[in-house]
C-alpha cells in the first residue's frame, strides 16, 4: 500500500522509522532526556489577505529545545524552549495622509511551554500548554520598529525515532502551535535529535 | 501492511490538531453588521423628513403589542441630520430596559408626503440578538404635518412590526407616545458613551475608538462621548484605549506590542480595528464631532503624560472651529491620574483649557476643572456631588453599565452625566427616574 500524496511527511517520518522497529525495546529506566529539533514550519491563522503584498514567506526556520523526564510511568513531563519563524512580507499600503507606504516586516515567536509526553511504542505524542512571545520587526520609511507581546498558547506534536540507541536517538516530528491569545497557528515539521543526559 | 493502520492511526491526530487551530485561532472575526432592508427597503424610495421634524418622537412611548421583546415602555432620542452633520440622514432610536433593547430607524415621507415611514434595526445590547423594524406613523394628519415640517397636533403612535435575523418584519410592534422628555433649557443630564459609543466587545456594529462609531454614539443613546488617547513614537495623537496593540482590538499580523513603540506611519501600514477600520487620529476623530455629529460633549481621556498638552491644544483648536460653525461642543482634556494631571498642570493648561479629573474633589478646583468624574465604586457620595454643583461644577460617574447601579446613582446622586457602555439603558433609565440636575454651565 502506498501512502497518500497528502500525507508524505507521515509517510517519510513512518519510513524512517522502520528501521528503529527491531531496536525499540522500549524505556525501562528513568532518564533525564535532551531533544533538539531543526526543521520548517508555516503560519495557518490567521488567514493573511495578500492584497497589498509585493513580496512574501509564509513560515521559515523552526527550532526548539526540550527538556523530558522519563520514567516507566506512561506519562513523561516536558519543558521547551522554541523559536519559529511565522511570516515575512513586503507590503505596498495606499494612506490618505501619508501616500502610498512600503512595509517590510516580519513575525515570529519564541516560545516557552510544558506539558506531558505520551510513548505509544516508536511514536510520542506531546501536548502542552505555555508562553508565546510574539516578535515583530517591521521597517516603513526607513525606520525600523521592534515590538513583541506575550501570549498565552497551546502546543501538540506527533513524532517519531527513526534511529535508535541505549541513549541516543534521531527522528522526525509533526507540531502545532495554537497561539490562542494571539489568534495565531502554525504547523511544523523538523528532524530531531535526542539523548539521555542522565539516567538512573 | 503497516503504513496503512499507521495512517489511519496518525490522521485524525493531524485533522484534531489542524481543526483546533482553525476553531480557536481563526482569524480575528468582522463583527455582526445590522440587518438591513432589501433593496434599501422604503426608504429607498423615500423622501427625506425635515430636519426639525425629528424632535417630535423625543420622549416615552408605551409600548402595546411587542412588550414582550421591549419593554412596557420605551424612551426614544432623535438625531436631526442635515445640515452641520455632514448631510447624514437623521434617525430615530427607541431605548428599553429588557433585554437593553435598542431600535435605530431611519425616517422617510411617502405617497406625496402623507404617510411616514420609519425603518431600521432592533439589537439586544446584552446578546447579538439583532432583526428589522418597521413602523408606520400615525395619525395619517401628524404623519402629514412632521412630513411638512409643522408641529403635529395630536399624540403621535407607532404601528409597524419587528422581525428576528434578516427575516422581514413579522410580528407586531405598536407604540403610543407617553410623555415628553426630561429636558429644560439650562438643566441637562449628558448620557456619555464608553469609548465613542461602544467597546469592540459591545459589536454595536463599529469598533471602539473609531471614527465610525463616533457617528453611531447619538443614534445608541448618548450626547456626548470619552475616546482614549495615546501618543504614537513620534507624537501623532491617535484613539486607542490599551497599553499595546493586540487582537482583542485590532487586526494585521505585526500589529503587536506597545503603541508607543509605532510610528504614525507603522500603524497606518501595519493596523486596522477590529472591523476593519483605520485606527484614527485625536485630530480626526475632532472633525469628526464637530463636523458630522451634533455630540455637545467629548472626554478625551489622555492616558499618558506627554499626550496631555497636544490634546489639550486640539481640543482648543476644535472648540474654536465648532464655535465658529456656530455650535457648541464642549471638549474636555480627562486628568485621569497623577502624572497626567501634573503634566497637565506643569504645561500651563490650568485656565487655558477645559478639564476633568478623577482624582479628589480638591483637584478639580486646583486644575480649574470643569467636571469631577469620579469611578462609581466610590459609591453616589451625594454631598460632594451637591456641594461641586454648587460651586458651578459638573459629577459625571464612570462607568455604570448595570440598570440597578444605574437607577441608584440617578436617584441618588443626581449627577450631571454617567458614562457608560450601554447609552440606551442609561438614556432610557434617566428618562423613567432620573432627575434633571441644578442649572450649570455647558461643560
């Protein structure tokens, strides 16, 4: 059975998971975990009139680092800190008082959540809840603006370990950032890395 | 074999998760409009009333078929229009306590002049429950003398109907004329609007602080309006009420952060309102009110300190204007804590421009202020409102929304004026118990 063209990256991440099948023993002891995450997202909300657009990228660079407690427990507690960038664009805006104006701005969000993880054999699911702050740079008329707010938000990943050692393992995951203050939501995916740091 | 029950596994996680970022971070909604006729309904093909005509609905009307919706009775307000209003069309609005109903319609002369027809919209202030109404004036010689633009000699009723949503008006609405309103020469009570008629929240069909609901703030009820004021990074007096651009109240994906960091020209390309309008300037949003609005009243409440001196010098600059067009509008620089009042103070406004504090009793007379504008949760305090009425000065407590703190502050304290974000329910409270304040100076 092949996959469907609508879903290759569950299908890649399914793929590069098949060779872990036979490693994945599954934990048997707690660990301190590191995880680190490269990969590319994009904005979904809000929906973005590109009326006035001259130019713009939706999404970009996505990074995270997280920090799980695992233990024979089923549930394993998590804290992360992100960065994705939302969007980016040239805009040409006709005003009544000051003519036409080109803005040249962009959004992104560094984030910081928590929440449980959940390993249902070579895949984990994760879910949170945390703090986004929303950064804007933004230039017009040669004057360059930054500004941020703080916004509260909801985290969900899917993922899943392609390679796998005692300690060490790499794999593929699929996020949502539902920045729900900020009306904002973004969908990602990227590579990761992992190791136990500690374990006991 | 495994990738198909994977995926079947693994696809309603992914459609959960998109459907949770459509449903709770959708893009910021436009807000409800009012129903309207279609074809522009028989106004469309209406002749217009005289202006002077529009007065002769001011005042109570019982309200016989359609109580259930609106109350026993109701209290309507009038705009003019015409002239000095930028040519808007006048209105009439009904105002009830249940379900703080509101009803705004316009007016139009059919059939050579010899019936009048009055068409809008009804809305519930608490609920987005909205619908058309449609109401004839009788009797055929009152509706014939308002379309003449004479004084009617008999009681004026209302007979027509109300319908739910966009549905044509079908169930019975008639009103008879009750009494006229509370108003002597001299002695006014001023129903001022939240936030230039209603906050975003409110979605009384505009947002706050807009240029658009500044032209609504006579038609829900009020005669006189506070707007908020901020200071962009290079000093363009704008409306604005919080501390930072967010989507509570505006919409653009970089409009985000603290309004003092954005230049005039980063909010013009950057913001809109939360219904789609420009974030206006202080400036405008004065030509606005002297120019397309009869508003006698505007509270600018100046929420920081280096706004205090150019509002305070628009201010001046339109009262000037409306004088000169021969109307008053009475603009008042709000001190609404220290900082501001000392600025207000230290610039050498104190004489030179008109002001309201909220602070002390003793600030108003420190500041030369016209009005003490305290928050009700001071309670009626009904001696220090008597003895600043006195002394020539004007009480105006902020902000009642509900009908019994309402109907308490009236009987209680009776003030000059009470701001508010549901001008309706104010209008149609002052009019059942409400009673008019000692004469006073326009503030």
């Amino acid at each position: 059975m092949s996959p469907p063209a609508t879903t290759p990256a569950l299908a890649a991440a399914f793929a590069l998971s098949l060779p872990a099948l036979a490693q994945a023993d599954g934990p048997s002891r707690s660990a301190l975990e590191l995880r680190a995450l490269a990969g590319y997202g994009g904005m979904v909300a809000p929906s973005v009139s590109h009326e006035r657009e001259l130019w713009a990228r939706n999404g970009g660079a996505m990074l995270s680092a997280t920090l799980l407690y695992r233990s024979t427990l089923p549930l394993s507690p998590f804290v992360e800190l992100g960065y994705a960038e939302l969007y980016a664009s040239r805009e040409r805006v006709d005003t009544a008082e000051l003519g036409a104006l080109d803005a040249e701005s962009s959004l992104a969000t560094v984030s910081f959540v928590g929440g449980p993880a959940l390993d249902l054999g070579l895949f984990r699911l994760r879910g949170g809840i945390g703090l986004y702050r929303m950064l804007v740079e933004s230039t017009v008329r040669g004057v360059t603006i930054h500004t941020a707010e703080n916004d509260l938000g909801w985290f969900a990943s899917v993922g899943g370990d392609a390679y796998r050692t005692e300690r060490f393992r790499l794999g593929l995951e699929l996020r949502a950032l539902l920045v729900s203050e900020a009306g904002t939501a973004c969908l990602g995916v990227g590579l990761t890395a992992a190791g136990d740091a500690l374990v006991w | 074999m495994l990738l198909g029950p994977m995926r079947l596994a693994l696809r309603p996680w992914l459609l959960v998760l998109v459907a949770l970022g459509a449903t709770t971070c959708g893009p910021p909604g436009t807000g409800s409009r009012h129903p309207t006729f279609p074809d522009g309904g028989l106004l469309a093909g209406a002749a217009p009333v005289p202006a002077t005509s529009f007065a002769a609905f001011r005042g109570t009307w019982t309200v016989g078929a359609g109580a259930d919706a609106f109350g026993e009775v109701v209290a309507a307000g009038s705009t003019a229009g015409g002239a000095g209003t930028a040519g808007t069309a006048g209105t009439v609005s009904l105002f009830a306590a249940r379900n703080e109903a509101y009803v705004v319609l316009g007016a139009g002369c059919l059939a050579g002049g010899t019936e009048l027809v009055l068409e809008g919209y009804w809305r519930y202030a608490a609920s987005s429950d909205t619908g058309l109404v449609r109401l004839f004036v009788g009797p055929p010689d009152a509706a014939r003398a308002l379309c003449e633009g004479s004084a009617p000699t008999t009681a004026l009723s209302l007979d027509g109907a109300y319908g739910e949503g966009s549905d044509l008006p079908g169930a019975p609405l008639a009103l008879g004329y009750r009494a006229r309103p509370k108003e002597e020469p001299g002695r006014t009570f001023h129903v001022v609007a939240h936030r230039g008629g209603c906050r975003t929240s409110d979605d009384c069909g505009a947002s706050e602080n807009s240029l658009e609901v500044l032209r609504l703030a006579e038609s829900l009820g009020a005669d006189a309006v506070e707007i908020d004021v901020r200071l962009t990074a290079d000093g363009v007096p704008i409306l604005y009420h919080d501390d930072d651009f967010s989507s509570r109240l505006v919409v653009g994906e970089y409009c985000r952060g603290p309004v003092e960091a954005f230049t005039f020209a980063h909010v013009r390309a950057l913001c809109r309102l939360r219904f789609g309008e420009q974030v206006p300037t202080l400036e405008a949003a004065l030509r606005t009110m002297v120019e397309e609005t009869t508003l006698r009243g505007l509270w600018l409440d100046v929420k920081r300190a280096a706004a205090v001196a150019p509002a305070a010098e628009l201010a001046r600059k339109y009262m000037d204007l409306a004088a000169a067009a021969g109307r008053h509008a009475s603009i008042v620089t709000g001190l609404g804590d220290r900082d501001v009042f000392d600025a207000f103070v230290g610039a050498g406004l104190v004489g030179s421009a008109r002001c309201l504090t909220e602070l002390e009793p003793e600030d108003v007379h420190a500041a030369d202020c016209r009005i003490f504008a305290p928050r009700w949760t001071r309670g009626p305090m009904p001696e220090t409102v008597q003895a600043l009425q006195a002394a020539g000065r004007i009480v105006a407590f902020w902000t009642l929304d509900e009908m019994d703190f309402i109907d308490a502050f009236l009987r209680e304290a009776v003030p000059n004026a009470l701001l508010t974000n549901r001008p309706g329910l104010v209008f149609h409270r002052f009019q059942m118990v409400g009673t008019l304040p000692p004469p006073a100076p326009e503030p």
